[in-house]
C-alpha cells in the first residue's frame, strides 16, 4: 500500500489550499481515509475522516467550519480543501489509510505535504 | 472529547534501558480502541501498537502496550539507537478521534 501526496503549497491568508492523496496498491473502497496535521515542532492534530462507506464524513472540531474531505473512487485520490487559511495553519498535511466502517489505527501514511500560509 | 495526556514530555534514557511511556485518558476508552505511533524527524508516524496490546506488523518485540480503560502504557524494552524518537498515543474508533501531545525519548 502507498499514498503519494501532491507537493508544497505555498499561500496568502484568507486562501484556500487543496492538497492530493493518491492510493496505489490496496483496494481503495475498502479503506477510509484520515487527515493529521502537524505544525512545526509540534504534534498531531487530527483534521478528519472520510469513507465511501454510506459516504461518511467526520471532521475534527477544530477545522470542522473551514475543511472539506472528498474522495474520486475513479482515480483513488483523496482530497483535503482547508479554507480561510490562517499563519496558524502552517503545518505538514499528512493523509493516512483508515478504517471504513469507522476511523481506526493509521497503518500506512503519505510524506506528507507542507503547506505554508505566510503574506 | 477525550482528552489523552501522555507522560513524561521527555524520557532521557541510555541505549539497552527500558522505555515505560504513560498515556492517560480523561474517559474510559471503550474496546480499547488506542494506538501508539513513533515519529522521527521529517518522516511521517509509523503505527507499532493497536487496540491497545497488539502489534502492527513488522514492529519487533522489544516494542508492547499495556493498559485498558484510562491508563495506558508502551514499553520499549531495551532501547535501541533507532528508538530514539517521539511517540504518540491515538484514541480511535468513533468520530472523536485524538491524540497525545506526544513524549520524546531522548539518548542521556
């Protein structure tokens, strides 16, 4: 299994970024896909989970009112849309292979991809 | 929300020790629905414990998880160079997932 995330993203303040998470390897239906991000020296914030499973969609608190999960079951990509970014959104956006049914323990991850927010 | 607190922030500790990181929930975790995770710099987390006790494949033996309800633990028995890390603990299994602000063990 293998996740391949799209490439640093660089954007203003008040921006919206979309970053990409390509699954080769596992069928994809069969897996959810989870969102974490980590701002520098910081830890693990989870951002959300998503499956095609009755098309569930649970957000975390935090970004619940600025993020929105999707998935392409034709490309088996994933998508992360973050809106209205802030300075304090800068961080490494991980995407990892979840449960379907319901989120579970993350055993595959992409590299990651960094998004900067900065004027 | 549960909130998981991880301890010591900081482990120092030489190679051959043994590791004894705590993660601590503010609710029971049901099903024992808790994971642990070792990250090194600039790489992504790597999954060694699910469900609390059960080792993701490939992880060696040297790594364990203990615990249930609230209190939780990961051993390392004897440390390796490579087990110089930080670890995080991640409760899963509903929509209000979380993790530990994460403990670093560092080489003394």
């Amino acid at each position: 299994a293998q996740l391949v995330q799209s490439g640093t993203e660089v954007k203003k303040p008040g921006a919206s970024v979309k970053v990409s998470c390509k699954a080769s390897g596992y069928s994809f239906s069969n897996y959810g896909i989870t969102w974490v991000r980590q701002a520098p020296g910081q830890g693990l914030e989870w951002m959300g989970w998503i499956s095609d499973y009755k098309g569930n969609t649970y957000y975390g608190q935090k970004v619940q009112d600025r993020v929105t999960l999707t998935i392409d079951t034709s490309t088996t990509t994933a998508y992360m849309e973050l809106r209205s970014l802030r300075s304090d959104d800068t961080a490494v956006y991980y995407c990892a292979r979840d449960g379907l049914v319901v989120p579970a323990a993350l055993d595959n991850w992409g590299q990651g991809t960094l998004v900067t927010v900065s004027s | 929300e549960i909130v998981l607190t991880q301890s010591p922030g900081t482990l120092s500790l030489s190679p051959g020790e043994r590791a004894a990181l705590s993660c601590r929930a503010s609710q029971r975790i049901a099903s024992s629905y808790l994971a642990w995770y070792q990250q090194k710099p600039g790489q992504a987390p790597r999954l060694l414990i699910v469900g609390a006790s059960n080792r993701a494949r490939g992880i060696p033996d040297r790594f364990s998880g203990s615990g249930s309800g609230t209190d939780f633990t990961l051993t390392i028995s004897r440390l390796e160079p490579e087990d110089f890390a930080v670890y995080y603990c991640h409760k899963y299994g509903n929509s209000r997932v979380t993790f530990g602000q994460g403990t670093k063990v560092e080489i003394k």
